[in-house]
C-alpha cells in the first residue's frame, strides 16, 4: 500500500510547532525497496520534495556500514551525535513518502529489548532519545565479550557507565585482566566465566558474584581466595594448584564437585571453608591421587576419622575442633607426610605417629594437648608451645638438632632418642623433676647434645650431669636447687644466676676458663677440678667451709665475703692452684698467719686484698709475698702501730706500688713515716683515717713551716729547680687519697719532698682542713670539694 499526500504551508507550520514541542524521532519508509531510512528532524526548516534527498543506497552504504567495533568504542566512550543541529530540508523533500509515528520511550525500550548489544549500539547513533533508550542499565546487565577484541580502557569505561552490571562473558589474551577490572569495578556483578585455551595461570581473588565458571583446559594455578561464590564450575583437567581459602559461602557439594573434577591437583587450600567435610576429602582423595598439599585449618567439620590420604607430604589443620586423637589413625596412613601443623586444636589430646618422611610438626595453643609421641626418623623441627596440660613427650629422632619446649608448666615426662640433638630449650618448665637429667646423661639418648637451657625450672633440687659433649649449661632462676654435680669435662659455660639454695656444688672435671658463682649464701662445699680455668669468683658464698680448687691455670680468686673459709682451704688452694696472681680475701675473718704463710707457694702474686679482716701480724705477707705490688687493708682495725713498720723501717716488700689503709686506725706518726720512706708507692689510699691530724711533710724532717723547701732564686726555671732537687731521693708517687678524713687540718706538701710525680690529690669530704700548700710541678687534679 502506497500512501502519499502533500502538506499545506499551514500543516507544515503546524507539524514543524509539535516537533519543536515534542522532539521524537520520525521515520520515513520506502515500502517499495528493502531499505529503512532512520534520521532525526529539527523543527523550523522547510518541505522540500523526495526527489531531492538523499539516494538510499548511498545513505546505506555510509550511514550503516560502521561495524561493530566502532559502535562498540563510540558506546564505551560515551559520543552522542549533535542531533539538534541537523538539516530538515532533506527531510521536507519527503513528505509524500512520510509515515509519522510518535515512539514513546516505553515502546522504545520494548523494541530495543529484542536487540543484541552490537545492534543496541548501532540504534545508539541513530539519535539523541535513541542513544539515551539504548543506554538503559537493564540491556546492560549481562554482557558477552566473547571473540570480541576490546582493550582494558574500553572495558573501564563501560564499567563505569554500567556499574550495576550483573555477568560478564569474556575471551582474549587480557581476559585475566578485563576480569578482575570487572570484580573491582562492579558491586552487583553475579557471575564469572571465564574460557581461555593458552591460560596457565589464573588469580580471582575477592570475588562478590554468585558464581565462577572457569573453562581452561591448559590452566595449572588458579586461586579464588576470599570470593563469596556460591557456586563454582571448574573445567580444568591439568590444574595442579588450586586456593579457595575463605570461601565462606561455598557449600560442602560445591567443593567435592569443583576439586574432584581436578583429577591432577597437587596442592589445595580451602582453608576456612567452613562446610568442608570428611565426605567430601574422602571424595577428593580418591579422585585427586597426587594431592600432596592440603590446607584444611579453620574447618570445623573435618574429623579425618575415615580418610586416608597417603600422598600427602604437607598437611595444615590449624583450628580444627574436629580433630582430636581419633584423628591421628587417619593421618598416621599418610606415608609421605612431611608437614604437619596442628596449632590451636583445642579438641586434641594427644599425638601418637610413626611416620618416616614427617620432618616439620607445630602443635601451639592445644589447650587439652597432654601427650606426645613421636617416632620420625627424619624430624628436623619440632615447635610446641602454650600447651597448658601437656605432661609428657617421647621423641625419636636422628636428624632433629634443635628442641624448643618452653613455659610447659606441666610436663614432667620427657624421653628423647634422638642421636643428632645439639640444642635443648626446656626453660620456665615448672614441673620437670631431677629424672630430666638421666634423659641428658651419656647414655641417655642424646650423645651430641651441647646446650642445654633449664632456666627458671623451679621443681629441680638435685641436679646431676654426666656428659661428654655438654658445653653450655643454664641453670638460671632454679633457686630450689640444693646439690649440684657437673662431670662434664668439655663444658665451657655455667649459668647459676639464682640458685640461691645452692649447698653443695661439684665441678669435677669441667671445661670452664671461669666461674662465677654468684651470691650462694647457703653453699658449704665446693669441689673444683678445671684444667682450663683462669678466673674464680666466690664472692657472697658466707658459709663455704670445705673448698677443693684444683686449677693449675687459674690467675684469679675472689673469696670476698667468704668468712669460714678456713686456713686449710686457703693452703690446700695455693699448692694446687700456683699461678694465682691476684688473690682478694676481703672479709675472710677465719684466715690467719698459717694461710698467710702458705702465699709463698705462689710466685706470681702482685695483688692481695686483706680488707676487713682481723689480722695482726702482717709479718707472713712480708716473707711470702716478696713481688706483691698492691695490697689492701682497708678497715684492718686491729693493725698496730708496730704492723707495718717493716715496710718502712725494714725495706719489705719492695715492689709495693699500690697501698690502702683507708679506715684503718694507724696513728699519726706511723702514716708520716710510711709515706716519707715507702718513696717506691705510686698510689697511697688513706680515705677515713680518724687518727691522721696533718699530712705535713715539710716538718716531717725537722723542717720549719716558714721558710722554702729549697733555697732557691724565684726566678729560677722549674727544670732548674728539678736539677737542683735531685739530690734528693725523688718520691714516684701519683695519686694520693685522703678522702673522708674528719680531723685533717693542714696539708703541706714543699717542693724539696721530691713529689714530681704526683699527679692526683683527693682532700674531698674534709670538713676541718683550713691549710693547703702544696708544691707540685705535674698535679693536674686537687680535689677540695666540700673541704
């Protein structure tokens, strides 16, 4: 049917008022050709005839031959065409072919939905209502990229115009990327496909869609980790690892039906997948037989009480109150298993396996752990800890080397065979008993065993070690511990910082260069047999009687505080210790002449320190002592006046370089004469000397006060004075301390006393000194303060 009428020049004003009005679309048929003329109109322009528009076949050839890539970019890029500013006069040719149809958005919308997306985006370039109709979110929700090439700036946009896009299938070499720009752009996308033939490698991590479909006949590695898929189809016949870590709304069935369709998987996680099931890893183990990596922690379901899983080499079940001992069954039948991690199975009581590859195995936080046997002979790690209950462990091992068992406050069992342990940490392990020891004993089951930490283990009291191979020993903190034996010839470190109830202690033989004993305020037995030994310290062990030191290299001994040791001791001492070179008896109150005496079996003795003793007679120092070069006797109260004259008046000890008397009781005139004869003193200690009035040593020759040392000009040169000096015995004392001293009044020092030397003079704290004059060319330091 043909239908052509011409207008009037009123219906044409009239039509060109509504156009301008409504602003729809118009279309213009040709009933006799198979094309369709699609254009938008403008009001205001005038008719012109049919004749004169434009040739149909032309209009086609330009108008429709974009493809639909173009139409593609032109719908991502969001172009719309300035269809206000065309030219109706083409149209005004065609009046006698128009056939008016008014097309409301509403039919618009029901047309477009029968069209695809390339054609959707064809109808976009037709007009302005056309493009925005087109544009409507609801033919956007489900997108098909398949075969289709589109580059990633392409895809960004149409998720930005799109964002309540619902699925999206896509192919090409960036569909890896195209989707997970689709998962981070889109909130309401419901469905992942993704089909790939080349792609070896897939990561689809935080997912929010319903479901994930992936076909990848070459894919090795995919991880979904974190998605919140309901539903998951894998077509992946060579996937080897696959991660669906915290997946939390994948059901159990949708698990078993995407692993086991994996038949070559070697690693799985599907930690904190919550409905996992035994049923579905009896399922995986049987369709999936070279799985050797599983990662079930955080899966509540899991029993393991029928599953058998033999090629396991890795198996984490972190979590898993499931587990229990009944589970141990299941995984004692993984032969190869290397792995193991068991850390916060509350549930579990106890551990019990023979597995001949395990080399690794965690049990941490297992609040009803209480038993551990293990029989691996290729364990090489062991980590347990805060296992409040756990009271017994039984070990075989010949490649573990290091075991690290701390703060078990219950476990009192240990058994260890384990021939290659080298390291041994069983510190704040409060109820290990003296039996502990047999299990570090030779024989006992670790013959490399070389450090050995049982600090703060409160419930040993007898400790014994017999041990070849032992070089370091910490027994810190264990204050309950009354006996001690230590037959380890090659220890070269002892910790006893703490055992404070210490009584009896044997060191018979050991390694030690030195000891350090600590304050032992109940030790009364010492035996000591250290053919390496060179320092000794027993300082604060008060009651220590009986004392057996057999160190032939030792160089130092400090017995301070040591008040019962006796003469015997000290005697027995020097004859089997002969190179002792510095020896401190301070506060020793039960040593006498006869200990003195027995100084002279030692040749090398420079230091001796006598401090807050009793002594009387010091005329046994004097003969035994001959290269003593310092010696103390501070608060030697009972010294007389008569006690050190043979230093002074009988030339004794001659290479006496250091002297202290500080707080002692000597009088005046026997400290005058000390220091006017004893020249050979470097450094002289007379702190807290109550009977010392004036250090004067000007009138110590008979000397007046008023006049100089030497009668010399004052203009003399200090070289020349030092000549003129040396007639004089110079004095090579240095440093001079007089610190305390309440009734000192007046230090006069005159140049003629030769002091060249001196260096140092301390008269602090003297609160009645009123004179000082002192004549020393080097003094670099006087100290008046407080005077």
């Amino acid at each position: 049917m043909e239908r052509n009428r011409r207008r009037s020049d009123g219906e044409s004003s009239s039509v060109s008022a509504e156009d301008t009005r409504r602003k729809r679309a118009r279309v213009y048929f040709d009933f006799d050709g198979p094309h369709c003329i699609v254009k938008c109109s403008n009001a205001g322009k005038s008719s012109a005839s049919v004749d004169e528009f434009v040739d149909y076949d032309n209009f086609q050839r330009s108008s429709l031959r974009s493809n639909d890539d173009d139409a593609l970019r032109s719908m991502s890029a969001g172009e719309e065409s300035n269809f206000d500013e065309g030219d109706d006069s083409d149209i005004s040719k065609v009046d006698d072919l128009e056939v008016k149809m008014d097309l409301t958005d509403d039919l618009l919308h029901m047309v477009f939905s029968f069209l695809d997306h390339p054609n959707l985006c064809k109808a976009a370039r037709v007009c302005k209502q056309w493009w925005t109709a087109s544009a409507h979110e609801v033919f956007w929700k489900s997108l098909n990229f398949e075969d289709r090439s589109i580059s990633v700036e392409q895809f960004e946009d149409i998720c930005r115009r799109y964002p309540n896009i619902m699925a999206i299938r896509m192919s090409g070499p960036a569909c890896n990327q195209l989707v997970m720009k689709a998962i981070s752009s889109l909130s309401g996308i419901q469905e992942i496909s993704v089909n790939h033939d080349r792609l070896c490698h897939l990561q689809l991590t935080k997912c929010r869609v319903m479901r994930i479909a992936v076909r990848c006949p070459q894919l090795e590695t995919m991880s979904l980790k974190r998605s919140n898929m309901a539903q998951t189809a894998l077509n992946c016949p060579l996937l080897q690892e696959l991660d669906i870590g915290s997946c939390h709304k994948l059901p159990d069935s949708a698990i078993r039906s995407a692993v086991t369709s994996c038949s070559q998987l070697v690693s799985l996680d599907m930690s904190n997948c919550s409905s996992v099931s035994d049923e579905t890893l009896r399922e995986i183990s049987m369709n999936c037989a070279n799985l050797s990596f599983l990662d079930a922690s955080y899966c509540p379901n899991l029993f393991l009480e029928t599953v058998r899983l033999p090629m396991l080499t890795v198996l984490k079940l972190h979590s898993c109150d499931g587990i229990t001992a009944a589970s141990m069954a299941a995984i004692s039948h993984s032969y190869m298993l290397e792995v193991l991690e068991l850390d916060n199975c509350s549930l579990l009581t106890s551990v019990s396996l023979d597995l001949p590859r395990l080399q690794n195995i965690r049990l941490v936080h297992c609040r009803k752990f209480a038993d551990l046997n293990l029989m691996t002979l290729t364990l090489s790690s062991i980590l347990v800890s805060n296992c409040p209950v756990l009271h017994r462990i039984n070990i075989t091992s010949n490649s573990l080397q290091k075991l690290t068992i701390p703060k078990q406050d219950s476990l009192t069992t240990l058994a260890l065979q384990c021939q290659s342990l080298q390291e041994v940490d069983l510190s704040e392990c409060e109820s290990l008993n003296n039996s502990v020891c047999n299990v570090f004993n030779d024989g006992g089951g670790c013959p490399m065993l070389k450090s050995l930490v049982l600090g703060n283990c409160e419930s040993l009291t007898s400790v014994q070690f017999i041990s070849t191979s032992l070089i370091s020993l910490s027994l810190g903190g264990c204050r309950a511990i009354t006996n001690l034996e230590l037959t380890c010839p090659n220890l070269e470190k002892v910790i006893l910082d703490g055992c404070d109830h210490l009584e009896r202690a044997s060191f018979c033989p050991v390694g030690l260069l030195s000891l350090n004993l600590g304050i032992c305020p109940k030790l009364n037995t010492l035996s000591i047999e250290a053919p390496f030994m060179v320092s000794l310290e027993l300082k604060g062990c008060g009651v220590l009687s009986e004392a057996f030191i057999n160190c032939p290299l030792l160089a130092s001994l400090d017995a301070s505080f040591c008040s019962q040791l006796t003469d015997g001791c000290l005697s027995a001492t020097t004859v089997s210790c002969p190179l002792i070179e510095s020896l401190i008896l301070m506060s020793c109150s039960s040593i006498g002449s006869e200990g003195l005496r027995s100084l002279y079996c030692l040749p090398n003795l420079t230091v001796l320190d006598l401090s807050y003793t009793f002594l009387v007679n010091m005329q046994p120092v004097f003969d035994s002592c001959l290269q003593l070069k310092v010696l103390k006797l501070q608060a030697c109260k009972y010294l007389t006046e008569t006690s050190l004259e043979p230093l002074y008046k009988g030339g004794a000890l001659p290479a006496l370089q250091e002297l202290d008397l500080s707080y002692g009781t000597l009088c005046q005139s026997a400290i005058d004469e000390l220091l006017a004869c004893c020249t050979n003193l470097t450094h002289v200690s007379l702190n807290g000397c109550v009977n010392m009035h004036d250090l004067n040593w000007g009138s110590s020759r008979g000397q007046s006060d008023n006049f100089p040392a030497v009668n010399t000009p004052s203009w003399a040169s200090s070289n020349e004075i030092i000549s003129e000096s040396s007639e004089h015995s110079a004095r090579l004392l240095q440093n001079l301390y007089c610190v305390g001293c309440p009734n000192i009044r007046k230090v006069v020092i005159p140049l003629r006393e030769n002091c060249f030397h001196l260096l140092f003079l301390n008269l602090s704290l003297s609160a009645n000194l009123k004179v000082v004059d002192v004549t020393c060319l080097n003094l670099c330091f006087l100290n008046l303060r407080y005077g």
